[in-house]
C-alpha cells in the first residue's frame, strides 16, 4: 500500500468503511462529544492518527483520518454491495476492466 493511501478525507473514509458520513462526523465533532471521547480524540491527534486544519479567522475544520484511526473506531471496511476486495485493494465496478 502506498503511504498516501492510509490517509483519507471524511468522505472517503466513511464511504470505505460503509458507514454514514454524519456518524464518523460524531467521532471528530468536539460539541457532540462527553469528556472521555474528547480525551480519546486529542491522543488520536497527538499520535498522527488524524489532523485537522483550521483557518485562521476559519470557522470549519478540514479533516484527515488514517486507516489506523478508522480501525481503531470502526474495526474492518464493511464492503458494500457495490465495493470489491481485488488483492487487497478496494474498488468500485467502475475501477475494474477487462480484458477482452
């Protein structure tokens, strides 16, 4: 795997793992969070399991979420009906060719 790939936006994590994007948001969200989640987040960021940046004067956090983090939260990808394992590598329909 390519070190790239262990990194990921919100969207494609949650999409991934087949899960919703608001129910990973419930993991990065600080307001929606009891004071042990808060404590679990800030040792992800402190160990570069997730980052965000935040402008200045920005309002809104980008996020970046690594295949570790998504294990330590979500356990294995679910694969969705319309998501293939080929060698390892997840993929859609579309990303598999043929040979005719």
């Amino acid at each position: 795997m390519k070190e790239i790939e262990k990194y990921m936006t919100p969207a494609e994590a949650s999409y991934k793992w087949g899960i919703k994007r608001a129910t990973l948001k419930n993991k990065i969200s600080p307001s929606t969070l009891n004071e042990e989640q808060k404590e679990e987040l800030h040792k992800m960021i402190e160990e570069g399991l997730i980052k965000f940046f935040l402008a200045p004067n920005g309002t809104r956090k980008e996020w970046i979420i690594s295949r570790d983090a998504m294990f330590v939260w979500f356990g294995e990808p679910r694969i969705s009906k319309n998501l293939f394992r080929i060698y390892g590598i997840i993929c859609t329909k579309k990303d598999i060719f043929y040979d005719t």
